[in-house]
C-alpha cells in the first residue's frame, strides 16, 4: 500500500530514493547556528509513523553534522500537551520540527505563547514528505527562515490574552451577551474576537471551533 500524500513508498528500506528531494523545496545550505534538530511526529496512522521513522533514522546515518533527536506519539490531546512542554524546554540552538494533523496544531495554537516559537517548525501531516524531512536535514536554519510555508494558512497565530479568556468562557457555555458584560465590551467585540481566533487557529465554522476548545480544555481527542 501506497499513500502519496506522505510521500513514503511500501518499501521502508528505500524511503530515502534519489527520486525525492528534487526541486521540490529551494534551500540553501546553513547548519552553522543550529546544532540540533529535534523531530516530534504525533500521529494515530502508524504506516505514516513507520514511513517517518524510517526516514529519521537514515537521515541520523547520513548528517553527522547535526544531532538528531527524534520522538513519536499517538496524536491525542495528551500528546499536544506534551509537546507543549517540550517546547518550552527546547535548547536555543535546536531546531524543533513537530509534524501533526491540523487538529492537533490547532490545538498547540492555543498552548504556545509567542516567545517560545522561536526556531519551532510546524507541519501538518499531509504536507510531509521524505523531500521536505531531507531539505530540513540538509538546511536547518534555511529551512526555520521558511517556517511559514510548511502550516496551514491562519494555523499558530498567537492569540492575545483577550481572545485566550473568550475561549475559555465559550468553552464554558457562555453566551457572547454573557462574556461582553464580563470584559466590558460589547457583544460585536465579542464576536469579532471569536472570528479572529477561529483565523489564528484554522477553524473554518464555529463547531471547529468548540471542537478545538473541548479538546484543548481538557476532554480526549482523536488524533
């Protein structure tokens, strides 16, 4: 079985063929500032976590130069949580790449305030390839330079402290009459806000929405 979307091929022992990496993404080669790349893959589809730590594994035997670092988990709203952390622990000098579904980075959105992105990539799963996995490993800080091309449009905008306190108060079922009285603000505010997080985050509708904010408040998630 073959699924092209993620660019791995049925023969796991071939996944780094010549036929990949070609003209497909234009990087320059820099590794003198980065001296560590560290890959987070939080997926429920095991054959694309197979693919991607077969991947990792040949690029580790293939760039001496950089240390690689290399965790994978199940995609659920724990694992969000748990890359959170990581983030906020990452060294100056690693290149953090995590790769998960859209939901998931919709969720880390909410998590990850501005001053901890620093040198953190974010790809959504369907955007992965051995190409891309081989152009980071090849041009780390080129590849951090280019950040915004790998996520969805709007996805890890960070929010403002207003917007994270009207989440939390449509999570908790709050009408927007209800939350305009509380910040003092009126109820278009109100909804202007919620429209901008819904862009910041990549939900398309309000129930993505909700979704997201049930998720990211404390219930379960399917990867």
């Amino acid at each position: 079985m073959y699924d092209s979307r993620y660019g791995f091929g049925d023969k796991f022992g071939s996944v780094m063929d010549d036929g990949y990496g070609v003209g497909e993404y234009d990087f320059d080669y820099h590794s003198e500032d980065i001296s560590e790349i560290s890959f987070h893959i939080s997926s429920n589809n095991s054959y694309f976590l197979q693919g991607i730590r077969c991947s990792l594994i040949k690029l580790q035997q293939q760039h001496s130069h950089v240390a690689f670092e290399h965790s994978i988990s199940d995609g659920s709203a724990r694992s969000a949580l748990l890359i959170s952390e990581m983030i906020r622990e990452k060294k100056s000098r690693t290149l953090m790449v995590v790769i998960a579904s859209t939901a998931l980075l919709n969720i880390l959105s909410l998590s990850i305030e501005q001053r901890y992105r620093d040198r953190v990539v974010f790809i959504a799963t369907n955007e992965c390839s051995n190409a891309l996995l081989t152009q980071i490993a090849d041009s780390p800080n080129t590849t951090w330079a280019k950040r915004d091309k790998f996520i969805p449009k709007g996805t890890l905008a960070a929010l403002s402290n207003r917007e994270k306190r009207i989440c939390y108060y449509l999570f908790r079922g709050y009408t927007p009459k209800m939350i305009g009285a509380i910040l003092g603000i009126n109820i278009k505010t109100v909804s202007s806000h919620r429209v901008s997080v819904m862009k910041k985050i990549g939900c398309t509708n309000k129930i993505g929405l909700y979704k997201t904010l049930r998720v990211y408040y404390g219930t379960s998630v399917e990867g």
